[in-house]
C-alpha cells in the first residue's frame, strides 16, 4: 500500500513554455489563435465525436471507478460522443502536460484543474472556452431542455464555487469537488500531555502542545508515545500553511490583479515562528519527513493537517492505509479546521478539483465536451464520487438529496463508506463553506502559491541544518525565492486574467520564433512549387 | 625475444582489463574531503556529506532536477531531485562517476541526499546486482539499501482482484486506481512471507522489458528478479529486470 512520492519527468522547463511556446502555439492558429466559441444552435447526433477527459484522483481505486462508471453511462445517453478517460494524481502534473500539449495543439477537451492554471492556459488566446453562454443556453445549459440527463438547475451549482472559476469577466472553470484542509488530530495524546482539545484551534495551543510532546526519556524515547520518532506537528501542503496565516492574520499575499505582497513583515514573523519549533523538532512538513497520516497512524505525530480529502488515510482505523499493521497505534482520532488564531472568525482555503473545456475548431465538439462536463455534476457523480473522501457536492441538488442526506446520518456505521473522521471532515466543510476562501487568480498565481510553500520548506529545512535564521537569512531567503518563481517582474506580477484581452506586443524572442517558422514554411512552400513545376516541365518536354 | 614481447603484452592485457569491466580500481579510491560509506553512513541526518559513487540509473529529469541511483563498491547512495541541466542529465550514463555535494536526508524511511550539486570525475564503475533473497525480511537487508540487487527463485503471488473479484499478479498502482503505464506493484513470496515490489514507472516505463514482463505474470510463477533497494514505510525494491527462475 504505497502512495508515490513523484513528480514529473523530462518535460521542458515551464518557464522557457510559458515565455515561448504559448505565443508560438497561439500562433500556429494565426495571431489570434482559434476562433472564439460560439454555442451551436443544435448538437449534431449524426456525427461522432471523441473527446478526452483529464481527471485526477487521489490514488484511490473507487474514485477512478466512479469516473469510469460516469463515462459508460454518458456514453449510453450519447452514443454518438466517446469519451476517453486519462487519469492523474496530481494536479501538478496535469497542468504540466496542458501546457506540453497546448504546443501540439492536443489538449485535452475536458480537465481536471485549478483556477490557478486556467490563469496560466489563458495565455493561449481562445484556448479555454468561457462557460457562461454554455451554461445560460436554453437546450444545453443548466436545466436545458435538450439534456438527456437531469442536470443541476440554474441557481443549484453553489454560487461561492461557481465564483471560484470566474475571473476576467468569464467563467472558466465549474467546481466539481470541493476540500478544505482539516486538522487530524491524535487526542489520545493530546489528553495525556494534560490539555483538552478545543473546538476551534489556535496556533499558540498548537505549537504549545506540540512542544509539550518533545519531551524525553533519558534513552531518547519520547514520553508521549515511548518511541524513538515523534514530530508532533506536520503539515502536507506548506503553501496552503503561508496562504492561510497570512489570510487570517490580515497580512497581504497578492492583489486581484497580481501585485505580489508576499514577502512583508508577517510572512517574516510568521517564519521566525515556524524557525522556532522546526528547531525543536516539534514541526516538520511532508516533503520533509512525509505523510502526515504515516506517522498519525504510527503514533508518531498529533496534529496532522492534511486535505480532507485526505481523511481515509487519518486515524487507526483508516480503510487506507501506507504502513504496516504492526506499526499502526490504537488512538482515538479527532478532527477539527486548521489553526486559527481568531476563533470567533475562522478562515481556511477552499479547494478541489475545477473543470475546464478546452476550445477546439469543431465547436460541436466542445458542445459535446460540454455536455460530458455538466454530466458530472448530475447528483449521481457528485453523491458517488463526494462519499470516497472528505469531499462535498458542489450542486445544492446533491446536497440535499434523501440519498446523501442518509450518508451524512450513518457517521461511523463501518470503517469503509461510513468512516467516521471522513464523515466528521466532510461535515467540517459543510458546516463552514462561509469561512472558506481562495487567493487571487492571475498568470503566475500558480507560481506565486508554490513561493509561499517553499519559503516555509526553506526555513524548516535551515533550521534543521543548523543555520540561523535571522533577518539577513530572510532577506536571502526573499531574493532566492523572488528570482527562482519569477516574481520579479515588475510591480505585478504577469497579466491578471482581466487584462488578457489586451496582451500587448509579443516577446521578441517569440517575434523571431514565429518569423523563423514563416521562413521555413516559405523555403518549404518553394521547394514544393520548383518541384511541381520541374515534374510539369519534364512531363511536357516527354509529350 | 620472445618471452620480453609475451611479458609487454600480458602486461598490457592486465592493464587493459583493469580499465575495462566494472572498473572496480578506480571505485576504491576516495579524494579529498570526501566521504567513504561508511562515513556516509556514519553522517547524522540534516548533515552536508560530500561522496563520490557512481551512476547506475537514472530515474527522472524534472525541471533541472535529476533523481538518481548511484553506488560504489560499498554501498548505494539515492539522489533526490540534485541540480542538473538537461545537457549533463544526458551524460550521466550508467557507470559515470559523479562527486555529489548535499544534505542526508530521509523520506519515509528512504535514506538519500538531497538539495545536492554534482560534478563529473573521471572514472567507471557499474555494480553488479548483489542477491539478498536470503536477507528478505531480516533486520540486515537496510544495510543493502539502495543497491542494485537481486531475488531469486520468489513466488508470484496475487496483488489483489480485478473488478469481477478474480485474483490479479499485478496492479496499476498500488490499488489498482491507476492506468497502463503508472507503476506496477506485484507481490512475490519466499519462505512463506510475501512483499511487494514495484516497477517504478520513471526508471521503467511501459515500454521496457521488465514492464512487459510484470504484465505477462502469472500467479504461481517462478521468477528471478534485479533492481534497486529503495524503501518506502519498509523495503520497497525498485525492479529493473524479471525472469523466469533458472
């Protein structure tokens, strides 16, 4: 039982591919690349159409089967569109190939994504295909008359989700999940260092806490857990970590339109914080040490927060599980938001999986992508595929059918479809949709995101390493981040999606690549014509 | 005469082999300011160790970042993400001999060196696959860690149930949720405990023998295997080769 730690492999520097194969694909189609979409009146049946679906997962079998079971059913309803499943785990590797395949002009029609990435995608003029005149069509859109399936109504997608995708004046993306982050905790422990578990969190409580459990014996076990390993605070998504301290703190992160605030007084009081207890052992992240749930489960660890989409893998009892079963530790596992510290106002990140259509020269084939993508959020996708983790329904529809009411009910009925902490996690969110948010989306939002984690890894990883962490080591630290994303380049950063219409004058670099494809295609164009015309010679010469 | 020419020329051969082959001279010999394994070893976690080891695979290049198998006569060092242009990635052949600045670090039980910088030596040594079958399950095997080893004559046994509930030799991931070309995880069996083994699909991708190979499985086969010792929460070898038990 094993979840990989991958990443990629061999794919061109992303930087040299945003500078220079985005303007030169949007060029294949002509300066302004395809034409823009536009609704066809009718979806032509004659016709079959293949489209491909970038999906991910979270390494969890239902979840594909689930994906799979929604495509035979589409298939059955529209027996003219095949639809051909492509699967991920990561987002990141799903942005990576758009990207590769945005230069080939082989995207995919239907993604898996983050608004974020549809920020970079958009680059590409007329690559991503607005879903606002789809969605309001009469036939096709949400409650259309000519949908085989019944669809959510107009007002049923949540609104804060729906919001999520929109930017530049356009929806680009419709919710299919949401997540936030939760807090697992081993409150067994918690209890025997002597404190009682809030409901809300605080980050003094947290660190207090954990710095409580670092405790040791004269052999170097540690008293909470009489073993030789324990990190009592690990944290899986270190940019989710800066991103929400910051958010709760008030402090700046980025504006609407890609100003970078990041590197600010907080951010650097908030590091000598983590400095603090990274020094302790008492803190560490997972690209550090490794998944949080491993060493929850092993007793090695009180407070893990992860996605709660993650919260199969949380607890003794998970259905899913990475260690081995001599290792797992009998505790009694609580679930409570992240850390806060206004308790009266909690705030955390919403998240989870967005879906874009990519536009194509055949708009009956980006109906057809259409009509596949608002097929997941029919109630039987989103109940199915919400109950395999901590995810909710994005459609009110969903939400308040008998048939997920009835599994919110059944909390703890097994350690399997009814898991109690995947069941508190998703009432979690649920419960708090209101105290969610997410960060401003432009071209480089994705980048800046990936910043605020590292800066954190950084810090963790020097002080681990002994180095001092001070404001001379801050100072380096804002420099080397600054340079290695890219956020340098100017008073904002890259192009806010509401100022993409205007994309000003190309690179000049991208000028001379495009220039220097014309020439190729001239000389090739020639050679064609003189060869023509020789074969046309000779051929008369001979009569 | 003749024996003065016999003697030159045996002396050359002799000189001739040493350079050829594993190369197995020059991965004895350390320079300055660098470890030996059992330093390495030694090293405390979070530390700088500076090695010098030698490439016998390569599993990824990403983002001028290279994940590698290295080893010398002594022991196997896993380089995790080190900096590397695509232009040197490419010189990195199998047998290259790299000195590897970094930090020791551990991933879920996988010892390795991270946040490294490398430069190329002069030197060759490919390792041959060492067989710790006998070792499998015992407190010894860590200390293989990482090496290019091998198994032999390890049972196939069932890695879980295809959707009908039949039992499968292989999965598409290590559930199953997973598609042709992702990692292959397999189960094999001596002495009555079974382990998991993996086709790392970076190292091996669907196109490679061995990739091939795991697919035609069948439960009850008897099989060879080689690759490397990685771990992940327990030993989890990284295979590169299977064959039928000789």
């Amino acid at each position: 039982m094993m979840r990989a730690r991958k990443k990629g492999k061999r794919i061109l520097f992303l930087c040299l591919f945003l500078c220079f194969c985005l303007p030169a694909a949007a060029g294949c189609h002509g300066h302004k690349g395809l034409e823009p979409f536009v609704v066809p009146e009718d979806f032509d049946e004659s016709k079959q159409y293949e489209i491909t679906f970038w999906a991910k997962n979270d390494t969890n079998k239902t979840q594909t089967r689930i994906y799979e079971q929604a495509i035979a059913d589409f298939e059955e309803l529209y027996p003219n569109i095949t639809v051909n499943l492509r699967l991920y785990t990561d987002y990141g590797r799903i942005y990576n190939d758009v990207i590769t395949n945005i230069a080939t002009n082989t995207t995919p029609n239907v993604c898996i994504t983050y608004p974020d990435h549809i920020a970079t995608y958009l680059t590409g003029v007329n690559l991503v295909v607005p879903l606002e005149g789809l969605a309001e069509d009469p036939q096709y859109g949400f409650g259309g008359s000519g949908l085989r399936y019944d669809g959510p109504g107009p007002d049923e997608v949540i609104p804060k989700f729906m919001e999520e995708g929109a930017f530049g004046g356009h929806d680009y993306a419709l919710p299919y999940m949401r997540s936030t982050e939760a807090c697992y905790i081993n409150k067994t422990y918690v209890e025997k260092l002597g404190y009682t578990l809030p409901d809300v969190l605080t980050w003094d409580f947290v660190w207090e806490v954990s710095e409580a459990a670092m405790a040791q014996d004269a052999e170097g076990n540690f008293l909470v857990n009489g073993q030789k390993v324990m990190i009592p605070f690990i944290y899986k998504s270190t940019d989710n970590m800066m991103i929400q301290l910051l958010r709760q703190r008030g402090a700046g992160y980025s504006t609407e339109d890609g100003e970078i605030l990041i590197f600010n007084d907080t951010t650097e009081e908030l590091l000598y914080t983590i400095a603090e207890h990274a020094k302790s052992g008492a803190f560490s992240t997972f690209k550090i040490s490794s998944y949080p749930a491993n060493f929850l489960n092993a007793g090695q660890c009180i407070f893990a927060v992860d996605s709660t989409a993650g919260a199969t893998w949380m607890g003794t009892h998970a259905p899913l599980s990475d260690i081995s079963e001599e290792k797992l530790v009998e505790f009694e596992t609580a679930v409570r938001p992240v850390p806060q510290f206004d308790t009266a106002h909690p705030q955390m990140i919403s998240q989870g999986p967005s879906v874009c259509i990519f536009n194509k020269e055949d708009p009956q084939e980006v109906l057809a992508s259409w009509l596949f993508a608002q097929y997941l959020l029919t109630d039987e996708v989103q109940i199915a595929y919400a109950q395999t983790e901590g995810y909710v329904p994005v459609t009110t529809a969903a939400r308040e059918s008998a048939e997920y009411q009835d599994y919110l009910s059944r909390s703890g009925e097994d350690n399997e479809l009814y898991y109690e902490v995947k069941l508190t996690a998703t009432e979690l969110l649920l419960n708090s949709t209101e105290d969610t948010f997410v960060t401003p989306v432009f071209n480089g939002s994705a980048s800046l995101r990936d910043a605020a984690g590292q800066m954190i890894e950084n810090t963790v990883k020097s002080t681990r390493r002994g180095e001092t962490i001070d404001e001379g080591y801050m100072e380096e630290l804002y420099r080397d981040i600054t340079a290695l994303y890219r956020l340098d380049t100017g008073e904002k950063n890259g192009l806010s999606a509401s100022e993409k219409a205007d994309l000003g004058p190309m690179p000049l670099m991208s000028v001379l690549l495009l220039a220097g494809i014309a020439v190729v295609w001239a000389l090739m164009l020639l050679y064609v014509a003189v060869g023509a015309a020789r074969r046309s010679f000779r051929q008369k010469n001979r009569k | 005469m003749k024996k003065l020419a016999l003697l030159l020329l045996a002396g050359a051969l002799a000189v001739l082999c040493a350079g050829c082959g594993n190369g197995s001279g020059d991965a004895d010999k350390k320079s300055e300011g660098v470890m030996t394994y059992e330093e390495y070893v030694a090293a405390d976690l979070e530390s700088q160790v500076v090695v010098e080891t030698y490439v016998q695979a390569k599993q990824a290049w990403w983002e001028d970042k290279a994940t590698l198998y290295t080893q010398d006569k002594d022991g196997a060092y896993f380089i995790y993400d080190m900096a590397c242009s695509e232009e040197d990635y490419e010189k990195l052949t199998q047998g290259t001999k790299i000195k590897v600045t970094g930090y020791k670090a551990e991933w879920s039980g996988e010892v390795e060196i991270i946040d490294a910088t490398f430069e190329i030596e002069d030197g060759k040594y490919v390792a041959e696959a060492k067989d710790v079958t006998s070792q499998l399950g015992s407190d010894d095997l860590i200390k293989s860690q990482n090496q290019f080893v091998s198994f032999k004559g390890m049972t196939v046994e069932a890695a879980g149930q295809d959707d009908a509930g039949n039992d499968v030799a292989y999965l598409y991931k290590w559930d199953g949720s997973g598609q042709d070309g992702d990692d292959l995880y397999f189960n094999v069996s001596k002495d009555g405990n079974t382990y998991t083994f993996t086709v790392e699909s970076y190292l091996c991708d669907k196109d490679t023998d061995v990739y091939v190979a795991v697919k035609a499985l069948n439960i009850g086969d008897t099989i060879d295997m080689e690759g490397f010792l990685y771990w992940y929460e327990g030993v989890n070898p990284h295979i590169t080769s299977v064959k039928a038990a000789k």
